[in-house]
C-alpha cells in the first residue's frame, strides 16, 4: 500500500480548498449585476448590493433600495424612492441572468406593487431566449458595462418612417436622401448632445455648418425619444450656453417646442 506523508496531505488538502473556492468565488461572480451598465433605452444604472441607482436621461437619478436579493437565483426585490421614479414608494421585482461576457439580460418583472406581499409571489420570467422574449411578453433589457461613449450609438427606425444612426461622432438623418451632423459635444447623464449640420444633399442648404441641440429621453413604458430643441445657430456658443430645455412628462404627445418628442426604435 502507498504511503502519503502529512505533508503531502496537508499540501493536497490545501490545494483542494483553493481551488474549490476559486470556482465558488467566479460562479458567484458572474451571476452578480453590480457595477455601472447601460440599456438599450440609453438609461444609466449605478448598481450595488443595497440599491440601484437609475438615471433616466434628462430626467435624473431615481434610487431603488434593495430589500432582499438572491443572486444564485438572480433577483433583486426593491422599493422606489420619490424623487425622478416612474412608481414611487412602490415595490418592484427583477430578474438577471449573465450572457457570460459581462453584460447581463435583465427583466423587471413585477413593478408598481402597493405591498411587499405582491412581489412574494410566486413566479418568474422565462430566460430561455432572452433577447426575444420572455420577460412579460417582451424581451428582456441588454444591460451592458457602460464607458464614456455616446449612449445613443446604434441604428434606429422612428415613428414618423425615418431612418436615424448614430456613431461616436456622426448622426445620419435619412427621410429620402440623408443628411448628416458631426457630434461635437454629448452629456449621456442630462441626455443632450451638440451637433453640427454637414452640407449633404439631404441637408436644408441655409442651415449648413450651423449648430443645433438634440435631447434624448426614455417614458415610463420604456420608450425612448429625441427633441431637436435648437437648430440652424451660427454660434456654438450660443447653443452651449443655452439652459433651455424641452417638456419630459409626456414626450410621446408634447414638449418638444409644442409638439411631441420623436420616438427612436432601436
């Protein structure tokens, strides 16, 4: 029979519980949604394990307190604080799953609940296919680690049959032939940014090389909306100075110099 020595038990046994905690502490960490994220609304999340911290574009900072977590199971229940919430002083639950690379597929699952009863209940969204559906008949939110970048980079249609894209430093108007602005400024917190037009064909002539200002903002039903408040300005600073700012309570209908905001459908 083969003997092993105390040290070389000691040296096994050592091992095994390193190793063993190593994978416990990554398993636990990639089910874990805390950190800084954006969604594909454009809205901001500061997320830690006592409270998510959600700031809605133009709007600001609506904080939920966490009052109970699961993140083996991946779930948060929470209340909604007053300030800049949708539901406030109400109670919430949602669900989280990571894709594995970082970013998380997330679904508020019960929102605007009177009792903490209400998000007791049983039941769960379905995970299986995230980014197509499951989450209340709807797909679940991408929440990807945020950087510096311009949050409204993407390719989207509108309500009125237009086509908007924007990158890090160019938005592309197309209702027919397309015009462009260079994106010289953009603030993704108070959700504005500063363009200037170029002379594409598509562009009213008069108004090229011009300035202008364009807010971005997300509903209560999670519908994102841009303003073009300002336009055809000589002066940079004119419009860089301007406090100005457009209506938020209801941007499918008005606030945008009278009229309503237009709806961006990513």
């Amino acid at each position: 029979m083969t003997k092993i020595s105390l040290r070389a038990l000691v040296v096994l046994a050592t091992g095994f519980v390193l190793v063993n905690c190593a994978n416990k502490s990554t398993n636990n960490f990639a089910n874990t949604l805390a950190g800084k994220f954006t969604d594909r609304f454009t809205t901001l999340y500061d997320i830690s394990d006592k409270a998510w911290s959600v700031t809605y574009p133009g709007i600001g900072a609506c904080v939920r307190t966490v009052i109970a977590s699961d993140n083996k199971a991946g779930n948060v229940s929470y209340t909604e604080g007053m300030a800049n919430c949708f539901n406030p002083s109400k109670y919430g639950k949602t669900f989280y799953v990571s894709d594995g690379s970082g970013s998380f597929w997330v679904c508020d699952y019960l929102t605007g609940k009177s009792t903490v009863n209400e998000i007791t209940q049983s039941g769960q969204p379905d995970s299986t296919s995230p980014a197509s559906g499951g989450c209340n008949g709807k797909a679940w939110s991408k929440f990807t680690p945020t950087d510096s970048s311009f949050s409204l980079v993407g390719n989207f249609t509108d309500n009125y049959g237009g086509s908007q894209v924007f990158t890090n430093t160019l938005w592309t108007s197309s209702y027919g032939t397309p015009c462009s602005y260079a994106v010289i400024f953009y603030d993704n917190v108070n959700g504005f940014f500063i363009y200037q037009q170029q002379a594409d064909a598509g562009c009213t002539s008069a108004n090229n090389y011009k300035f202008g200002k364009v807010f971005w903002t997300v509903d209560s039903a999670s519908k994102l909306y841009y303003c073009e408040l300002m336009y055809g300005q000589s002066s940079y600073l004119t419009v860089a100075n301007s406090t100005t700012k457009p209506g938020y309570s209801n941007p499918a209908t008005t606030g945008c110099s009278g009229f309503g905001w237009t709806q961006l459908i990513r």
